[in-house]
C-alpha cells in the first residue's frame, strides 16, 4: 500500500509539474511549438484513459521488425517475442503477464477478432502472420477492463489494428537477408468506379539460423473495395494466407552444456506446422447530424495443424513425446452500434449503444501423438460449437468544463457445445457476466488531463473445459467456470506541457479470478489461481524537430497469486520490468534512420520465484537512402550487438535418451536470433 502511495504521488507531482511548465511555455513564441502529429495521434482531449493511445502508419513503416507480429511492440511495455517457428503465433506480455499467444489481450484487424477461443494450442490465440505490415494504417490500443466496447481476453488490454482503403501511391519492394531470407511485396489501390480497388501480395521465404532449417513459405493476400468517405461509406475486405515452417522450440540447458546440440539446436527436427487463414469482411459507417451508426461483419475459416515435442521422452520413452495439435474452424460475426449526441439538464451528453455477436465451429479440434509427424494414437478429438452474444451501452458527460465521465455496463452471454471422443466430456454448457465501468477524466488545465478508471473485464475459458469430467488417462475431472471474471483500476496522467512532447504517467491493478499456469508436459495452459497485479507506466513521445522523434516508454508490475500455497505465490513468466527506447530521424535529404532498444527485464519461472529467467536486451537499427523519386533503399540490422539472450525461457520437467524415467527439471530457452543484416529496396509507381 505504502507502494502505491507513493507513485500516485510522484503522478499528481508529475501532473502539477506539467501546469506549472505549460503555464510558463504559453508565453513563448507560437511559431516554436512542435506538435506530435504524423506519427501519434494521443492528444490531450482525445483519450478516456493515460494508457489509451493510437500509432500511425508514420511510425509503423519507419521503425525494423524482425517478424510481422512485432506490429504490436509499438503498444508501449508490450513485448512480443517467439519460442517456436515463425509459422505460429507469437507469444506477448504486457502489465505483469505472460499472455501466452493472446490470452487477456484482445487484438482486432478492421473489426475481425484474431483471437481464436477453445483453440487446439491455446485459449486466445493470436497469430498475426497474415498481416501485410505496408497495408497497416493505424493501431488503436487501450490497456485495462475499462471500456464497454471490449469483451472476451481484453482485461489486459487491446489493439485494434487497422488497414488502409487506399494507398498515396503504389508500391513493391524486395528484401534480402542472411540465413536465406527473402521477402516480396506489391501493393496498389486503383480507382474502381465510385470507388477504389486496393490490392496487397507478400511472398516470403526464411531459413532462419537455426541447425535445422526452418523453411517458411509465407504467402499473404488482401483484396479491398471501399467507397464512400470515413463519415459515409462502406468497404467490402477479402484476405488470404497459407504458411508452413519447421520449428526449433524450447530447448533445456542441459543439453546445450553437455554439447549434444548447440544453442539453435533441435532435440525433434520434425517440429512444425502448417496454417491458413481466409477472412471476407465487410464495414460501413453512415453519420448524420448528430448520429452515428458503424456495422462491421465477417465470415473467417482457419486450419492448423501443429507439431511440437516439449518433453522428448518423459511420457513415452520409446518413440518420443511429439503431438500435434490440429483444427478446422469457421468464425462468423458481428459488431453493430449506434451513437448520438444529446443534452442532459443542458449538459452536453453523448450515448453509445453496440452489440456484438460471435459463433465459432470446430470440426474437429484435436490432440494426437505423433512420431515425425505421423499420427500414432488419438489423444482426444472434438467437435465444437461455441456462441457468444455482447450488448453494451456507454455514457459521456461533460458536467464541468473541466469534469468529464464516461459510465458503461457491458452483458456477455456464452454457450458452449461439445461432442467429445472421451465418454463423460461430451455435453453443453452456458454462461453470462455482467461488467460495469467508469471513467472520470478531469481538465485539461494548461495542456494536462488527469484519469480515474474502474472497470470489470472478464475472459472466457476452452469450451472442452467447460464438460469436461474425465481425463484422457482415464481420471476424474471437474468442469472450469466457462467466463473468469476480472476487475481493474487506474490513476494517469497524460500532458504536453512541452512542446512537442506527449508525457503519460498510470497506475494501475488487475486481479483476476483464475490464473492460466503454462504446464510444460502439454505445451498448454490449465487454470490456476486467483492473483492480482499492480504496476506503474510512463510513456513519451518527443518531436525533438520536424524530422527527430524520440520514444520512451518505462514500465514495472508486481504480479502475485492471491491465494496463497506452499509452492509459492510467484507467478511463473510473469513481466516484471519492460523497457524501450526508439529514435526515428526522417528527411535528412536522401537519408532517414531508426534505432531501438528494448530490455525485457527478469521473471520468475517457477511459483516460489527460486528459478529466475536472465532479462533480455536487444536493439534494432535501419539506415534508409532515397536514391531517386520513385527508388528507396534500407538497411535493417536486428540484434545490433549480437546478444546472446532468450526469446522465452521455462523451467518443467524433460527427459533425455538415458535419464531417469520422472525426467529432469530444467531452464528450457528459445534463444535470440544472432544479428542478421536485411536489405530492402523499394520502389514507388
């Protein structure tokens, strides 16, 4: 408590600082002032929240990444990282989580839900690979259950991400790397009648360092028609996207110190998968006078089929523990909602009202063991339905001018339907949540806002948890509650007491009623504990000049389990300190550049914190050179300084040829990838 006293001081010093600065820089010339535009669009006035925010495509196409779902690491203190093959979703953490590949964090393209429920990996899902990043116009993001139009997995927060309907002109572009990579990309919006055609193509081939090549054939489509404008228009959206890889997964440390692989290594050289992904969509908006109406809807059908071994020869010693997670799914969906603007006892007053629906069908979704990839046995298979009904109204205020609230409630309904090849586990299931938020938002005085937020979140659980009573092996099981209720808090402050600078400061708790555990033996998470975590973040933008912007975002969180157990209360993968520093410099004649520098600090790997992950620096740099009008070329180095780190480390229990039958346990790690060199040539038509 005392903790927390004490940074919601240093916030309401911060916030008192930045009136007090403001005040004096109102007196200086108008002509020097240098706004935050181009790249960030978080004014003061536009939020509900200090950790609320949006990244433009400026930013986006100016910074290196080293895989497609790194889009996301311009969330300020989210990290996205890898443990397996560049097929497969990343894994992401953010507030004190480890989210696994998207669960608590809600992720949205133009209204679609990428995160996948009662997924054959693991519940929320997020595989990003199908994203072309040059079509990307914009990422909304919120952080905190405080926001009535967010529903399943967005306790954590979200990230809204949206495409572009036309381009400014068209382009292609060729990248070449070491390690045989190789990236093509054309993309071009035409004029189509009253409206504009935009089309995008990526082929993309990679080896990666690993000992055993990694051989990703990466193909990604997108196909739009919009017409109209942002206030009155529609667009009708079709995406396509296979891919297949070889995989290099965790790996223990001690077979790397024995030498019987070395630190890219693979213990099972079949690993892998194959996934894809085909999606039409369609969106409009239509405002009036004073109303607002957007109607988005989508049809999504997946597959995946993905082959992993954690273990080795822990459960079955004479042909290994390799399974494969498959799944056939077709998603179908819905956001509608209407808004106008009103008065209140002549108070300005703005009311929202949205419902959301949502059905998946899985047929099948199963688990098999499998040796190189061949199935041996059926481990469990299911057939699936699941169905999800969201209504939500909100309420914005202006009560003073310098006093504003937004109150909302949020009703979710759920149904699941299982038909299982386990006798017991088949069977139907349904339930509901109700969640309430508010908002206070106070100022602006002098350029400075300050944020009070309170919000119940929840997110729903695997649907063949929801019937499940017996084991695969046979035991007894009891069904998890189908939605896990979760409630959070916030203090903030967001000013631009410098010119130039947008500064926010937040405070912040979640507690969560059960915890997902990550259980090495699956290669899966189960429900653990209630926990509660709290934490403080401090996010910078400055526009130093016109063509310098520099980022720093600072974040720390105290993550622990509520009830207490002998093992420990330590939340095993838990983020407990994230860092990032970005310099972006532009329109320096031919030449621009970008630098970046991320530190993912420790985290404990097991509950009684006695296991501890290193932490993690990296840093990325692109140097660019306009060669003609229409001619650009860049130069991304990843891992400038050739760290060796991991990507993600785990402690369970593994076995290898000639170890005892109850296995070792060990620090099991996906290392960095050394420092690669890409060179990309582009060209304008």
């Amino acid at each position: 408590m005392r903790l927390i006293k004490s940074k919601l001081a240093a916030a309401l010093s911060l916030a008192l600082l930045a009136m007090a600065s403001d005040a004096a820089a109102e007196l200086e010339d108008e002509g020097r002032t240098v706004r935050v535009t181009g790249h960030y669009d978080n004014a003061v006035g536009t939020s509900d929240a200090a950790s609320q925010g949006v990244i433009t495509t400026d930013l986006i196409v100016n910074r290196p990444a080293l895989r497609t779902g790194e889009l996301l690491e311009f969330v300020p203190g989210l990290i996205v990282t890898q443990h397996s093959g560049d097929g497969k979703a990343n894994q992401y953490f953010l507030r004190g989580f480890n989210l696994d590949h998207g669960t608590d964090f809600a992720t949205y393209v133009d209204g679609m839900p990428v995160n996948m429920r009662t997924h054959a990996h693991g519940q929320g899902y997020s595989d990003l690979n199908f994203l072309i990043p040059e079509l990307v116009q914009r990422i909304d993001y919120k952080k905190g259950p405080y926001f009535a139009s967010e529903g399943d997995f967005a306790s954590a927060g979200s990230a809204h991400i949206r495409l572009a309907d036309k381009l400014a002109q068209g382009q292609a572009s060729i990248s070449v790397g070491q390690h045989g990579y190789l990236r093509g990309v054309v993309a071009d919006s035409v004029d189509a009648g009253p409206g504009t055609l935009l089309y995008g193509l990526e082929v993309n081939r990679n080896n990666g360092p690993w000992d055993s090549p990694e051989h990703v054939r990466k193909y990604s489509g997108v196909l739009r028609y919009s017409q109209g404008t942002q206030d009155d228009g529609y667009s009708v959206t079709a995406m396509a996207y296979q891919n297949s890889w070889n995989s290099t997964d965790q790996i223990p440390q001690r077979a790397v110190d024995a030498g019987l692989i070395g630190r890219f290594g693979a213990l099972d050289p079949s690993d892998g998968g194959n996934t894809a992904r085909y999606s039409l969509s369609y969106a409009m908006r239509k405002r009036s006078d004073n109303r607002l109406f957007e109607f988005d809807a989508y049809v999504i059908r997946s597959r995946l089929d993905l082959y992993s071994d954690f273990t080795y020869f822990l459960n079955n010693p004479e042909q290994g523990d390799q399974f494969q997670q498959s799944e056939r799914r077709t998603v179908a969906g819905f956001n509608a909602s209407e808004s106008w603007n009103t008065q209140l006892a002549g108070l300005p007053m703005r009311n929202k009202l949205g419902l959301q629906g949502r059905y998946d069908w899985l047929s099948p979704v199963g688990l098999y063991d499998t040796l190189d990839r061949v199935r041996q046995s059926t481990v469990r298979e299911d057939a699936v339905r699941e169905g999800s009904l969201g209504l939500y109204g909100e309420n914005t205020v202006q009560w003073l001018p310098w006093l504003r609230s937004v109150a909302g409630v949020r009703y979710d309904a759920y149904r699941f339907n299982v038909n299982s090849s386990i006798d017991g586990n088949s069977g139907a299931a349904s339930d509901h949540v109700a969640s309430p938020k508010l908002s206070l938002i106070f100022g602006p005085w002098s350029k400075t806002e300050l944020f009070a937020n309170y919000g119940k979140g929840f997110h729903s659980n695997d649907a063949r948890g929801t019937t499940q009573t017996r084991l695969p092996d046979g035991g007894v099981s009891t069904p998890v509650t189908p939605l896990v209720p979760t409630k959070g808090m916030e203090l903030g402050a967001r000013t631009e007491w410098l010119p130039g600078l947008q500064s926010s400061l937040a405070l912040w708790r979640l507690d969560i009623a059960s915890e997902l555990l990550f259980v090495g033996d699956a290669g899966e998470t189960e429900p653990s504990r209630a926990s509660r975590r709290h934490g403080i973040e401090w996010n910078n933008h400055y526009i130093a000049a016109p063509w310098l912007l520099f980022d720093l975002d600072l974040a720390a969180s105290r993550s622990r389990y509520t009830q207490d157990d002998p093992v420990g209360n330590y939340i095993p993968g838990s983020i407990d300190k994230v860092a990032s520093f970005g310099v972006t410099v532009s329109d320096q004649g031919p030449w621009s550049g970008a630098f970046q520098l991320r530190y993912f600090g420790p985290r404990p790997l097991i509950e009684d914190n006695s296991v501890r992950s290193a932490s993690t620096t990296l840093a990325y740099a692109r140097v660019g050179y306009q060669l003609n009008r229409k001619t650009r070329i860049s130069l991304d180095v990843f891992n400038l300084f050739d760290k060796q780190a991991s990507d993600i480390d785990y402690y369970y229990a593994s076995r290898l040829p000639g170890e005892a039958d109850d296995g070792v346990n060990d620090r099991h790690f996906h290392p960095v990838e050394p420092r690669s060199v890409r060179l990309t040539v582009g060209y304008a038509f």
